[in-house]
C-alpha cells in the first residue's frame, strides 16, 4: 500500500482475500488501531509486513495460526505489552521484526523451540526487560539484535563455537559478564557490546577471527587485550 492518505484502522475487509501471500501497510503514519484479527484468516500468507504506521495494541496472539509466514515484520510502531509465546510456533519464519515498538515484558522461553528456518531476530527499542531465558541455548540465530531494551544478566546462551550466527547486537542494556569466557563463534562478522556491565579481556580466539568485520565495546569495562581463558576456544 503506496496512499499515504489511507487513515483510519486497517479495514476489516482484508481477512477476505483467502488466497492473498503477500500483505504491506508500510509508512503510513495515518493508519491506527489495533492489528486488524481478520488477518488470522489469511492461511495462504507468506509474507506480512505492517511498519511505520501507528498501529497500536498488542502483537496479536492469532498471527501463531499463520502457519505459511517465512516474513514477519510489526517494526516502528506503537504495539505494547509483552512478545507472544507462539511466535516460535511457525514452522516456515525466516525473519522476525518487532523493533521500534514500546514492548515489555521478558523474552519468552519458546524462542529456544523455533520450528523451522532458524530466524534473524529483531527485538531492539523496546522496553524489554529481565534475562535471557536459558532455553535460546539450543537456538542459532543468524542475526539477534537485542540492543537498547533493559534486559540484564549474562547472555551467553546467545554465543558457543557450535552455532553460525553472524551477527549479535546486545548494546545500550543492562547485561553484567565477562567477556574472556564468551565463546565467540567464528562465523561472527559484527558484535556490538557497548554500554554494558563487561568486563575481562578481549578472548584471544576473537583477535584471530577472520570474518569479524565490527566489533564495539565502547563505554564497558572491557581491556583492550587478548585474554587467554579455559573458557576461550
């Protein structure tokens, strides 16, 4: 949708196009409302992208029943309250954005149990607070992008030698750890740490990284020197 001119709630009208895979509301910042609950009758759609509107509520439970989605984005809005479980639930999801909200809560546990595609993860500017549950230990992201929410504790079920992700953004929380017992996988291109509680040395394993391209820890505790480590590979 190209009208900037287009105001009011997403019409209910929508949830009658069944055989419908692709739906965009981007930048209209007249669109309002709730997320419209006859999208759930979509079950052709595959990809859904509602961002830069003023849309407002929740992120709607119902979107669990879209089981063909490969492409979730709700990214700059108003949606409030906290992430549903059943996200992780759809087994095609290949990208999730729910960035630019004003969400709170905690990360649910279910997004250690994604059940196809592993997913980039959008999550930052919100309000998101507490740990990391223990259970994204078993998840390999490709991308997580964690950055300016209020979470704390230490991430380290987000890193291990045994997953690829490429690219973790944890900046501006409130996380406490030592980065010298971090195993950084080593197809690690951007690491973004800045404005933590972190402390220890740079793992020598990180110096000899060949893909890192970005890495940040400005404004933490972090000395700027390799760290040999038990906890280094």
């Amino acid at each position: 949708m190209a009208d900037d001119k287009i105001s009011g709630p997403i019409p209910p009208q929508v949830g009658d196009l069944p055989f419908l895979q692709t739906l965009v509301f981007h930048k209209l910042p007249n669109i309002t409302g709730p997320t419209q609950p006859t999208i759930a009758r979509l079950k052709s759609l595959t990809f859904l992208r509602l961002s830069w509107t003023n849309i407002s509520g929740s992120v709607p439970d119902f979107i669990g029943q879209l089981k063909n989605l490969t492409f979730l984005d709700l990214s700059f809005n108003n949606l409030t309250g906290s992430i549903p479980s059943s996200l992780p639930s759809l087994p095609n999801l290949g990208a999730l954005h729910l960035d630019r909200n004003k969400l709170t809560g905690t990360i649910p546990k279910s997004f250690g149990k994604f059940q196809g595609n592993v997913p980039y993860v959008l999550l930052s500017h919100n309000q998101l607070s507490g740990k990391i549950p223990a259970s994204l230990s078993k998840t390999d992201f490709s991308l997580i992008d964690l950055s300016r929410n209020k979470l704390e504790g230490d991430p380290w079920m987000l890193f291990g030698t045994n997953k690829t992700t490429s690219q973790i953004d944890l900046s501006r929380n409130m996380f406490e750890f030592d980065l010298s017992k971090v195993e950084i996988p080593k197809s690690m291109q951007y690491l973004d740490l800045n404005h933590n509680r972190i402390s220890g040395g740079i793992p020598a394993a990180l110096a000899a990284m060949n893909n890192l391209q970005f890495l940040n820890g400005m404004a933490s505790s972090v000395a700027l020197y390799p760290h040999h480590s038990p906890g280094c590979t």
